[in-house]
C-alpha cells in the first residue's frame, strides 16, 4: 500500500521543484475522442510502459498530440471493465531533472482517475524528506469508498509506512 493523496490539489503540489504535471492539457474531450475510436483504442496495450508500446508509437493514423489521450482513454476503458491499478503512482524529488516533475511513473493513471472523478489515488514516496513532508500536508487523503473498486487490495491494504490522518489533516 502507498500514501493516499488528493488529486484536486495536484496543482497545489508546487513546491519549489515541482514544474508541472504532464498531460494536464489533455482534456476530457480528448479522452471522449479517443475513447470512440474503438478500433484503434482496443490494440493500445495499457499493461506496457507507454514508451514501450510500440503499436501506438508506430501508428501514423493518430497523430502526435493525440497519443496520450490515446493511452489515457485506454486506460479509462481498462478501469471501467473492472481492471484495477497494481502499482502506486511514484513520486520521487529526485527524479525532477529527467521528468520535469516528481512523478517518475503515473501520470496516464493520475490523469485516467482524473477524468473518471476519483479522488485519491495511491502514491509511493521516495526522494527529499522536506519536500514530502510538505506534500503530505497539503495532500494526504484517503481512498473513499466509493472508488476502492479501481485499485487492487494490495493498495488497498495499510501499511506501516502510510501516513495517517485525523479528521483529514496527516498525523
């Protein structure tokens, strides 16, 4: 299991080396788009890394600015059918230089829960313990009910490194 954070504060996630999150520009409408695009959305492969899908990477069909929105809608459509996430999204302070932010690996789910209204997702912490910190205050949160139905019950089980909160605010 990871921390739980609040994605409507992602933007509030701004500390002093957080430079972005990478598909805010793309939007629901994008996604809708995408998703009605049945046949090219079924041969997207939600299970590969996004650089290693090589399907959507070659396909001239979809251009450029819409492949994200393509690997999004894939997996919007995975979770809808009842795929669930296995892996915590990876926030690490270390990794800014290479990614422009500090999520090293997530940001197609961050975006796929987005569009579907959760939340909260799970989140594995890793980098500059202040920075952290930090975050947590502004966005520690818990996984509503509601949309458990998205992560497997590895995520959903406690651990001994969560953060705890007491009436919403981290212990």
């Amino acid at each position: 299991m990871a921390n739980w954070l609040n994605l409507s504060r992602l933007k509030e996630w701004e500390f002093a080396f957080y430079v972005g999150f990478a598909y805010d520009a793309v939007t629901d409408a994008d996604i809708e788009a995408a998703l009605s695009d049945v046949t090219n959305l079924a041969q997207v492969d939600v299970r590969l890394d996004w650089e290693d899908d090589r399907w959507l990477k070659q396909h001239t069909g979809i251009p450029a600015t819409q492949k994200h929105a393509y690997r999004i809608a894939a997996l919007v459509h995975a979770f809808r059918a009842g795929d669930v996430m296995r892996h915590a999204i990876e926030l690490d302070t270390y990794v800014v230089p290479q990614c422009c932010s500090c999520v090293c690996n997530g940001h197609h789910r961050i975006r796929a829960l987005q569009y579907l209204g959760v939340p909260a997702a799970p989140f594995g912490l890793a980098g500059l313990l202040d920075a952290l910190e930090d975050l947590v205050r502004k966005a520690a949160a818990e996984c509503p009910p509601d949309a458990a139905r998205y992560f497997s019950p590895e995520l959903l089980a406690p651990a001994a490194d969560d953060v705890l909160l007491v009436d919403n605010v981290p212990a």
